[in-house]
C-alpha cells in the first residue's frame, strides 16, 4: 500500500527549479512524523539527501531543500544540474500501520 | 569510514528461501538498528523489517510478517534478512541500512540481488 504518495515525474531545464511534492495523511506526515528524503541514481543504492524535513547532510549541496506542512512534504531543487537526474522518494514513519513507509518514487530529468 | 558490505546475488527456486548478510564496519555495531528494505525492477522502495543490533529484538512488515525473518551476530558485525517461501514477486534487490536516531537511513549497503525462478 502506497500511503505517501509523489508524482511520477517532473522535469525541468538545466539550473531551473523543480519541486516534488510528497502527501501523506493523519497517520504518517500528519501525525507530526518527519519526512526524509532519498536520491537513488540507476543501479544503485538510495542516498540520504534530507533529514528530519529540512535538514542536509554533510556534502550535499544546498541546491537541495525540504520542507513540510500539514499532511505533506516537499522537495526543491534549484539550479538544477544533468548530475540530478534520478529518482527521489521521501520517506517516514506510519503509526496506523506501525511501518517505515516510502513515497511512491519520482524521476527529474534534466531536459 | 561507515560501510555496509552484502552479501552476492542469489537466484533461488519458488519456494525456497534466502538468507543475505550485511556486514558492518567503521562504527560501533550495537548503536545503531539495521533496517532492510527491498526494491523490486521498476518499483518503490519497501520496508521490510530492522532490528535493534544491540539487544536482538525485532519489528517486521505487516507483509512480509509470516515470511521474514532479521537477525545479527553481533560478534561479527553482521545482520541477516531471511526469506522464506520464496515466490516470483519476491525478485528485487534487498537492501540493508543503518538507522540514525531520527528515523531515517544514513547509510546504505550496496544492494543484493536475488531473483526467483524455476
């Protein structure tokens, strides 16, 4: 069950901003869990890009920004770069299902 | 340097099981939970499980509940995803991370492959 769900893709132009947006419900986003947010480029492992809805790890650029409100959470990406072409999927916790849960996934391509 | 090295690709029967390892290494083992999360070809990433590396115990997915099973030799490093009654939709790559206090994964392992087939 798909219980945070993202678009499937979006687009945008070399160093255009992209944002992907991420819905949840009373249970998970709503529920005051935090959102985190995951880049996975082909063939490999996902790595952490945002934690605890806004915060970045070491290393990564800050091009990169979330945010969340209510039962939702958001992803931006400014200055966007071919480098950024993946896909990205947020992530939290489920109380009503007691579950990590992920987003359904989006692909950003780089036009 | 944190990494968390798996275990090769599999390829197993319909209703065998699979048993892959993630071995540990760079930071204290114990302090940290080992998730595991699975990704079948074209698909969303899925929870399966984790286990508190320091005491054993468990949580699994209400999915995968009846089917999997996680655990560690602490002595080794080392966490183990079981798979049992293994069908087609079972082939994807299974992950392990580490969990960091806030819910979240800061590191991955490289990823295994198991694929199912008769």
């Amino acid at each position: 069950q798909s219980v945070l769900t993202q678009p499937p893709s979006v687009s945008g132009a070399p160093g255009q901003r992209v944002t992907i947006s991420c819905t949840g419900s009373s249970s998970n986003i709503g529920a005051g869990y935090d959102v985190h947010w995951y880049q996975q480029l082909p063939g490999t492992a996902p790595k952490l890009l945002i934690y605890g809805n806004s915060k970045r790890p070491s290393g990564v650029p800050d091009r990169f920004s979330g945010s969340k409100s209510g039962t939702s959470a958001s992803l931006a990406i400014t200055g966007l770069q071919a480098e950024d072409e993946a896909d990205y999927y947020c992530q939290s916790y489920d109380s009503r299902l007691s579950s990590y849960v992920f987003g359904t996934g989006t692909k950003v391509t780089v036009l | 340097q944190v990494q968390l090295v798996q275990s090769g690709a599999e390829v197993k029967k319909p209703g065998a099981s699979v048993k892959v390892s993630c071995k540990a290494s760079g930071y204290t083992f114990s302090s940290y939970a080992v998730h595991w999360v699975r990704q079948a070809p074209g698909q969303r990433l899925e929870w399966m499980g984790w286990i508190n590396t320091a005491n054993g115990n468990t949580k699994y997915s209400q999915k995968f509940q009846v089917r999997v099973t996680i655990t560690r030799d602490a002595s080794a490093s080392t966490a183990y995803m079981e798979l049992s009654s293994l069908r087609s939709e079972d082939t994807a790559v299974y992950f392990c991370a580490r969990e960091d206090s806030g819910n979240y994964y800061d590191y991955w392992g490289q990823g295994t492959l198991v694929t199912v087939s008769s």
